[in-house]
C-alpha cells in the first residue's frame, strides 16, 4: 500500500455506502484512517450493503445529512454519485477539509500498474476486453471503477506487480488529482450527463483530466474517426496513438484490407482479420482497435491479442443475445443509456426489428437517434415507456418516424414487440436513457427485461 500519509490517523468520512463507499472505508481502514460512514439512508435500510464493516472500528453516522458531520474533519470520501457542487461538499472545502472521491483514493493507496478506458460509449466493453487481454499475458489483472467493482475493493491486497484496468467516468474524474494511467484510451465524445455537466464543454474538459498526470513515457489513445476528438490530441503530454476502422494512422491502429493491424515504435503487426473478431457491430470494431493500441502500447504480444480478440464474447447488457422464441431474437442492451450508444446498437441490427426506447431524463437530444432509426431498413417498429415517452414521441413525429407504440410498463413493451415481430425479427431493448425512472439502474432493467423474455411461453 503506498501513500497512506494522506489518511493514516486522520478523521475522513465517507459520504454514500453503495459498494464504491463501502470498499473506500475498507481501504481507509487498512490505511490507519479513522473512518466514519455517512449516508441519507439508515442502517435498515442499506441492509446487507454495509455488512463488510460490521466488523471493522468505524464510526457510523447513517441517516444524517453529510453536512452535519463535517466538525473535525481531516477528509472527505464521497461517492460518484454526488456532484462536487453539493452543499456539504463546497462547506468542506471553504473549512479546509480535504476532498476527494473513491477512485482518486483507491488510486493513492493501491499498489500496481493501472491503465485507463473513458468515453460516451464503449467503455465496459473496452475495459472488459483490456482485462481477458493481460490476463491471457499473464498478468494478476483486476477490471475496475465505473464498470461496478470498486477500485478500492480491488486495492485491499494489491501488489504491485498487479494491472489495474480502470473504466472511468465523467463524475469520477471530477475529484481527479494524482490519478496516472500508464495509457488512457479516450473512445468518444457525444452529449450525455449535461443534467450534472451543464455543457459539452465541461462534460469534455472532465473526460480530459483522464490524461492529466501523464508524462511523455505514457501512452494517449484517442478515435481518429470522431472528429470531437481531434482538437484534443494536443493537449496531452504523453505519446498519443490513434484508431482507426476508415483510415490508415502513422501510429495506433487500423484496418487494411480486411486485416486489424497495429503500427507503434518503427513496427507492424498483423493482428488478426475483422471477421475473426468475436464480438459484433461497427462500434465493437473500434473498441477492439481501442484495445489494440492500449495493449500494445504495454507490451502484449500480437498473438495473445489477437487470441482475446477471437475468444472474448463480450459483456452482459450489451447487445447481449438472450434467447430465440418462435423464430425471433431477443436481444438486451439496456447499456445503452443515451442516444449514440442506441445509435450503435440500430447500426448492429440486420434483421427486422421492433426496438423499446425510453427511461430517466438526462435532457439529451433524440434527434439523431430518430434520423438513424429512418435511415436503417431494419427498424420496423418502435415501443416507448419511461418518463421520456413523450418527448421520444414528439421528436419521432417532428422527424417523420411514425411506427409508435406506447407500453406502461417493460413488461408490456415486451409483450407489445411479441405481437409486432413475426420470425425472422428482432426485439431490441436499447432504450437511450437511464434507467432511474423506473429501475434501479441500467444492470437491475436488463436482468428484469431477460427474466420477462425467458418466462414467455
């Protein structure tokens, strides 16, 4: 464990006991911190989530405002999940408490390498990817942060020959300080979480922090093909490697004549055919390519990348085959939580589709989604549910999409798909919004969609 001056005998509360917080006090104590954990909701109510620290010489503080806890303070943890802005957050602050989130903690206490995946879209699968391609090289590889484990739970008995493979996410990065990938992929930028972020502007200065700590040793991987991204190249430290599924890059990696190829440090390599790769979709293409350029970057050989390309069958909630019924194909890609990971799920389909759309508003533009949805031959029909409904309604109609259906629930909508699809179709669960309207989060409606889908008769 390093770095535990920080922390070590010192007052920090944790504010939110999700798995992040709960794993944050677990390394807090191993550091020698005195810790207290804080949440709106009460020990009854968190339930088996706070068991691991029963055991374990915290102070507990639930169901408290954060705010009221801040009296001889040394630090505060808090949760993705609260912005920054937050009342008891700018208080610390102005008293002087240090602040900081679960990732940036993790970070400054865990032991290993650590490279680092963050975008829009693609970084679960990326990452997941990442994590099959440095085990397959014989690396102790542990897949963390935004994708649901915890950094800090990997952190507890890390060593430091380890690789940490890192999903980042815009609220993580707001409380970035000393955090440093070894390489950083950055995949794409289109709008999303502008409900917390305000404006593009901010979403991408925010994405960008990924790259702040790097030196010119590190690795910078950016998609040549968006062109969002290009103005941002400059602005890193490290040596930048570019991907590309259209276009040949002097480094990084491509596609040429059918062939996924890596060029880095003077060398070519062929890594496999696209066709070999598992996993389907323009969009997988570039994540693969993404993870091309990052593993070669850190020294993988091309055949153990070109093994974890053929065999890696991809991550559950995205465009994730659940079963067929009467000749028609029930997929879930409940990951897809905003319009351009929809978009990229519409771009997969080749067969007949009937597609749900909608959930929790995160005030994001529907319009391209609805544009690509006329300019695809496959997609037949559409079914809206969520709070977005109306306004998913509203812009299909203004673009000329008129193939609606309403459903009050998912249940419903599934039902409503049944009776539109004939064989050969698809039922597609891609519903461009959180799910916070009407479901825990997206993993909670995807499991809640297949369970719905293998219970048809």
């Amino acid at each position: 464990m390093r770095n535990t001056e920080k922390y070590a005998g010192k007052r920090v509360l944790v504010v939110g006991m999700a798995r992040s917080g709960v794993a944050a006090a677990q390394l807090l104590v191993k550091a020698g911190a005195k810790v207290v954990v804080n949440d709106n909701k009460t020990k009854e109510q968190l339930g088996d989530a706070v068991t691991p620290l029963e055991s374990l010489p915290v102070e507990w503080a639930l169901g408290r405002p954060a705010g009221e806890l801040l009296d001889g303070i040394d630090a505060l943890v808090i949760s993705p999940g609260i912005p920054d802005t937050a009342g008891f957050v700018v208080e610390a602050k102005k008293r002087g408490v240090y602040v900081t989130g679960e990732l940036e903690m993790a970070h400054q206490l865990s032991s290993g390498e650590m490279v680092a995946v963050t975008g829009t879209n693609g970084k679960t699968t990326t990452v997941s990817l990442l994590g099959e391609i440095f085990r397959n090289a014989g690396r102790v590889t542990h897949v963390v942060g935004n994708i649901g484990y915890p950094y800090s739970a990997a952190g507890l008995d890390s060593k430091n020959d380890d690789m940490f493979v890192c999903e980042v996410s815009s609220f993580q990065m707001e409380t970035a300080e000393t955090f440093h990938p070894r390489a950083a992929a950055l995949l794409n930028i289109t709008e999303d979480h502008l409900n917390r972020h305000g404006t593009m502007e901010c979403y991408t200065a925010t994405k960008m922090r990924m790259f702040a700590q790097q030196t010119a040793e590190d690795t910078a991987v950016f998609n040549a093909d968006d062109p969002a991204l290009e103005p941002l190249t400059g602005q890193v430290k490290s040596r930048v490697m570019l991907f590309s599924r259209k276009r040949e890059v002097a480094e990084g990696a491509f596609v040429r004549e059918g062939k996924l190829v890596t060029r880095w440090n003077g060398e070519e390599r062929e890594v496999c055919g696209v066709e070999e790769i598992r996993i389907p979709g323009p969009h997988n293409l570039e994540n693969a390519l993404a993870a091309a350029c990052v593993a070669t970057a850190m020294g993988v050989p091309a055949p153990v990348i070109r093994h974890s390309l053929r065999t890696f069958a991809g991550v559950e909630h995205r465009i994730e085959f659940v079963r067929e019924l009467e000749g028609v194909r029930y997929i879930n890609d409940s990951k897809g939580t905003n319009v351009d990971s929809t978009i990229k799920a519409v771009q997969t389909m080749t067969q007949p589709t009937a597609i749900i759309l909608g959930g929790y508003d995160k005030h994001c533009d529907f319009t391209p989604l609805i544009k690509e949805m006329l300019a695809s031959p496959h997609i037949r029909e559409a079914v809206l549910i969520g709070a977005t409904a109306d306004q998913i309604e509203r812009t299909c109609r203004e673009c000329g999409y008129d193939r609606l259906h309403r459903a009050a629930t998912l249940e419903e909508a599934v039902d409503t798909c049944r009776a539109l699809a004939s064989e050969g179709w698809n039922v597609l669960l891609s519903p461009a919004c959180a799910s916070f309207d009407m479901f825990a989060d997206y993993e909670a409606r995807g499991r809640i969609f297949k369970e719905i889908v293998k219970a048809l008769k």
